[in-house]
C-alpha cells in the first residue's frame, strides 16, 4: 500500500533510461525491476520496456558504463560514502536527505562533487511549493518589516510518523544482505527492527535534525537566505515511545543569527498532530505558510 510506488508507476514517462537498481533486501529489488520495465499507461500503446539490471552492490553499479546518474535513496549513513564514490566516478547525485552525518562526511563530500565536476542534487521536499516562492516576494517587498523571529515545527502522531514501520513478514537473512546494510558503520547482529525502522538508531540516522528539522530549515533559507547560524543549542529525548530507540522524540532547537537580529526557533513532537505552521515574524507584520500562505499586518 505505498502510495509513492503506485505514484511513481502512474506518472508520465520520463525522459530517462533506468539501467540499473542495487537494493539490499531481495523483496524491494525485485519491486524496482519490475518498475523500471513498467512504461504502460492506460489508453496509450507505450508497450513495457526491458527491466533495469540488478546489481548486488553499489560499486558495480558505479562501474556500469550505461549509468550517467544515480539516486541514493538509502538509509542516513550510507549517503556520504555513496555519494563521494559517485563523483569519483563521474556519475551525477541526487541523494536524499540528511547529506551527512558528520562535518568530516561533509568537507569530503562537497570536495569530492567539486573536484569531479559531477550535477548534485539534495533531496528536500518543497522547493516547488508555489507558498514559499510567494512568500520570499513578501520578504523582499518588505511587507514584514525587520524579521526577528520565526518558528518553524514538526507535529505527527501516527506509527508511521514516529517510524514504527511495518516489518515484513516474508524478510530476514535469507533475502537481506546485513552485512552490506550495516557496512563499516554498525556491528550489531542481524534485526529486522532496526533494518525497517533505522531512523530510530543514531548507527543509521540522523534523527529529527537530519530527518524532519531539514525540510523545515531549506524552507526559511529558500524565502530568507539565512545560512549557517552563529550558533545553536538544541534539547529533548525519548519522551513518548519507550520502544528501544535512541533518537529523541521530542526536540527543540535554537539558532541565533545575529548578523541578521534573528532568531530561528525549531519544535518538534511526533506524540502529538497538533496543527503548527512556519511563521516569520516581523514589526510590520508575519505571515504563516505551508501549502497555502497568509500575511497579517501588525497593526
């Protein structure tokens, strides 16, 4: 019942040959085979194309001369080292995100995509949003006045929201490569909890932060081009789901601009879908945005 898998198969065709799918769990590979061959769309003739070819590891896959691009889509820790690899091979990246897990990942990383010359993409959600392009022609009008303030927030009460996914129940060692999973980064024995619900580990994730806190971030920077903040401080834990996880589930965050005067304020409780909006503050006036905008004076 993935929406975005029947999503991905309804779509137009795209523009682009899929050549090649490396997945660790034999289930979802199989899946991304048959996806890769499926081109017919009702009331048109478009036919079936021949499936993708598997490969069992990332690095055959770099190797395949058929291969201009690629899309990481794996857990946290795998992004840095797969996608530094790619440029070293001369593949062009889209990886989601959180990029990196460490500042080490992330110096390397930006290194390896300049010196290769490669077209690098980071997948944040939003960047389409007709909301935010709206509201950045509200900042520079300069409706709000001097911004001092903004709050942004992630609210979600659902299993799925809190990253208890299902666990499959045809998975285990026969049809998971736990090895190639964990890599270098994680020695823990074989767990299908921790394989279906890794972002609740730190061995894989990047919790709240790289996780949720990102989309909220590229969306303030796309309106306000905030950057790096002066400094931040952040607080929380594991409040709600005593379930053996180690990232917080509750968190806040504070970043201080003061270049700017601006302070950026970041909640976030997946025990609770009480509604908050991104709000940005201003003298003259705020306005509140998420897939619709509204401005308010402040007088």
């Amino acid at each position: 019942d993935d929406k975005r898998y029947k999503d991905f198969l309804a779509q137009e065709d795209l523009n682009v040959e899929l050549n090649g799918i490396c997945d660790v769990y034999d289930v979802r590979a199989e899946r991304g085979l048959m996806a890769s061959g499926n081109t017919a769309r009702e009331g048109t003739d478009a036919g079936v194309k021949p499936k993708a070819r598997r490969y069992r590891t990332y690095q055959e896959l770099l190797q395949a001369d058929d291969i201009d691009a690629v899309i990481i889509g794996t857990p946290d820790h795998w992004h840095a080292q797969m996608t530094i690899d790619a440029a070293r091979a001369g593949k062009h990246v889209y990886v989601e995100k959180g990029m990196t897990r460490t500042l080490d990942e992330t110096y390397t990383m930006v290194d390896a995509v300049k010196q290769s010359g490669i077209c690098f993409q980071l997948g944040h959600q939003g960047r389409q949003t007709e909301s935010y392009l709206k509201a950045r022609e509200v900042v520079e009008k300069d409706l709000l006045g001097s911004i001092n303030l903004i709050e942004v927030c992630t609210n979600r009460n659902t299993p799925n929201g809190a990253w208890q996914y299902k666990i499959d129940e045809e998975a285990g060692p026969h049809n998971i490569d736990w090895k190639q999973f964990s890599g270098p980064y994680s020695d823990h024995p074989f767990s299908l909890e921790r394989f279906f619900r890794w972002r609740c580990w730190w061995d894989y994730g990047t919790g709240l932060s790289g996780d949720l806190f990102t989309h909220e971030y590229d969306a303030i920077n796309q309106i306000l081009d905030l950057g790096i903040p002066r400094s931040a401080v952040s607080s929380g834990g594991v409040y709600h789901f005593k379930d053996g996880r180690e990232v917080p589930d509750v968190w806040q965050v504070t970043c201080e601009y003061p270049e700017r005067d601006l302070t950026l304020l970041y909640s976030a409780s997946l025990a609770s879908s009480r509604n908050r909006g991104k709000v940005i503050m201003g003298h003259d006036g705020h306005l509140e945005l998420g897939n619709s905008l509204t401005v308010w004076p402040d007088r």
